[in-house]
C-alpha cells in the first residue's frame, strides 16, 4: 500500500516538474525566435544582420519587419538601415536607405525572407553601441 | 546506482529539470553577443507617453490641440505594422498625441512625444517604396537637430526633421559643397532633393547649429 501511494505521488510530480521546466524553457525559445542583439566587432563598416534566428541557425521563413537601432545612453550614433536582396549584403536597395540618429524605427511593408539588412554607421565610431533587430513571419 | 523507486524518480525529475533549465540559458544566452549592451528598454511594456511639458517648452507644435486633421494616417498595411512593432511598443509613443508638421510634395510628418523623448513620424511617398521611419531624440539631442531621418539614394533623398522653436529655415549641404535651404512649418521641414546629404544648419536664438546627416551614399561621417 504504501508502494503504491509513492508511486502516485511520483506520478504527479514527474510531468509537474517537467512543465514547470517547460515553462522557463519557452520565453526562451519566443526570444530567440523574435528578436536579437547585435554589435560590430571592431570600428567602422558595415553590420550585416543576415536572416538568422540565432548563431547557426539560417532564418528562411522569417523576415526583417522593422530595424531598431538604439544608442546607449551616452552616444547617440548616426545610422543608415539598408535592405538587400542578398544574404551576403551584395545588391542593390530593395527598399530606399533610411538614416537617423539612435533611436530609429524602420518598419518594412512585406517579407523579406533571406534578405540582409545592412547597418551602416558611415565610419562612426562604434564603441558602446548596440543594436536590437526584430523579425516575426 | 539507483536502488530504490524513490531514488530513481528523484534522480528523473532532477535530470529532467537540469536538461530544461541548462537548455533554457544556452538558448537565452545564444542570442546575446557578449560584445553588445542589452538596449534597456523593454519592447513589451511601454505605455503611452504624455507630452513632457519640459519639451514642448521647446517645440510649439507640441503646445497646440490636436486636431482632425493630425490623425497619423500611414498607406495599407503599414499602420498595423507600425502600432505591433516600433515605438509605439518601444519607446510609449503616443500616435494619439501627434501633430500633423508641414507637408510637402505628398510626404507627410508628424511630431508625437514619448516617454521622454520627442518623435518624429514621416511617410514619404515619394520613395519607390513608402518608408513610415520614425526617430525619437531626447531634448538635448532634439534642441541639437538629431529628429532628423534621411531616407533613399541620389536622386531621390527625401530629409524630414524637427527644430526648435525660433527655426524658420534649415540649410541643407551637399557632399559637392553646394546647398538648398528648406523652410521651416511647425517645427518641421520636409525637402525631397537629388543629390548625396551632407549636414543640415540651422540658426537659433541660442546660436547656430549644425549637424552631419548623409545619406546612405553621401559622405562618411567622421569621429
């Protein structure tokens, strides 16, 4: 009898454990699958955002539907948004270059799966920026 | 290893949670360059943002009603786009609190605040593909001329941009050294122009300033 009363107990609290688990383990994944950081390794140049989810892992059915770029609190740095049609960054514009200083929005009216999104900070210094790009599809 | 049922199971569910958190914080962690500096802005919890008196002390188009006419008004499936993703989200703009600026050649501007900042929202039609880019500055950096946004290529760059109050003109400068002057309305200039941006200037009753905005394929900016 008292088998058997361990072992319900069990029972219950194996799955429980688990989907507690689980539920740390989604938001996880929804912020991989949504949105990321980037930052440019070393001054000047250009910061390919290419269609990927997460290190290693090519993105074909997303798309970029909005760049965000945010300065720290400290800079605020001067930055052109490209769309090309290639995922290596070569190409013309698929939609026309939008520059700003931090804090800019550009949403884009369609899907862009594969395409790379070209983040130009025209020579700028680079120390202490970081980006944040979203894609949904 | 494991005699008993009870030492089995504990063993189970432990594995079960170390595999799902270590997974958990691998993935959390895959999408976070060690280089970068986490934006400390949540995208999720923003709200609406009441216009910063100390702002529109500085911005007279934030210090009148709004009207009918002011609706933020953005072409088919742009707006639905806007509202789920951008600063709305981000930054507490407040679209409800937007003025309608000046409007030239079919480009539309709108100054809006935020929680903190002050935004500038353009379309700009004029483009192959109408871009509603939108920037939100800081006082500071607004008194400076940083609401400003460039879009497109030669020969068509549109520049769109917020100045203070005081401003009737704004002078912008080409990568060839020559120039244009856009009049000021409402605190906003719009000028669609056809070569490579440079900078803009502009006079204040503090003094003049003057500020690098290229375009994509105008000239670098430097330091």
């Amino acid at each position: 009898m008292a088998v058997s009363t361990v072992r319900r107990r069990g029972a219950i609290w194996l799955p429980l454990l688990c989907g507690v688990a689980l539920a740390l383990f989604m938001p996880a994944i929804a912020k991989a699958s949504g949105q990321g950081y980037f930052c440019p390794s070393s001054g000047g140049g250009d910061i390919f955002l290419h269609g990927y989810g997460q290190p290693g892992d090519r993105c074909t059915q997303w798309y970029y539907s909005l760049i965000h770029t945010q300065a720290n609190n400290l800079y605020s740095y001067y930055t052109c948004a490209d769309v090309k049609p290639n995922a290596d960054g070569s190409g013309g514009d698929v939609f026309p270059a939008v520059c700003a200083y931090g804090y800019a929005d550009m949403p884009l009216p369609y899907a862009v799966a594969d395409y790379a999104t070209v983040i130009n900070h025209q020579g700028a210094g680079h120390s202490g920026f970081s980006g944040f790009a979203y894609w949904t599809g | 290893m494991f005699k008993t049922t009870i030492q089995r199971r504990i063993a189970l569910i432990a594995g079960c949670a170390i595999f799902f958190g270590a997974g958990a914080i691998a993935i959390a962690d895959s999408t976070d360059n060690p280089l970068s500096t986490k934006p400390a802005l949540d995208a999720s919890t923003a709200a609406p943002a009441a216009i910063d008196p100390s702002i529109a002390a500085h911005f007279g188009i934030l210090r009148r009603a709004v009207g009918a006419s002011d609706a933020v008004e953005f072409g088919p499936g742009m707006r639905d786009n806007f509202d789920a993703q951008s600063a709305v989200r981000n930054w507490g703009l407040n679209v409800a609190e937007a003025r309608r600026g000046q409007a030239t050649n079919g480009s539309q501007v709108w100054v809006a605040p935020a929680t903190n900042l002050i935004c500038l929202l353009s379309e700009l039609p004029d483009q192959a593909v109408a871009v509603p880019a939108t920037t939100c500055q800081t006082l500071t950096s607004a008194l400076q001329g940083k609401a400003l946004l460039v879009v497109g290529s030669a020969p068509k760059i549109q520049i769109a941009g917020i100045v203070p109050d005081g401003v009737d003109s704004v002078t912008i400068s080409f990568d060839d050294g020559s120039s244009a002057v856009a009049p000021v309305q409402d605190n906003t200039y719009v000028a669609t122009v056809a070569r490579p941006t440079a900078s803009v200037k502009f006079d204040t009753p503090a003094g003049p300033v003057e500020l690098a905005a290229p375009s994509a394929d105008g000239p670098a900016v430097k330091g």
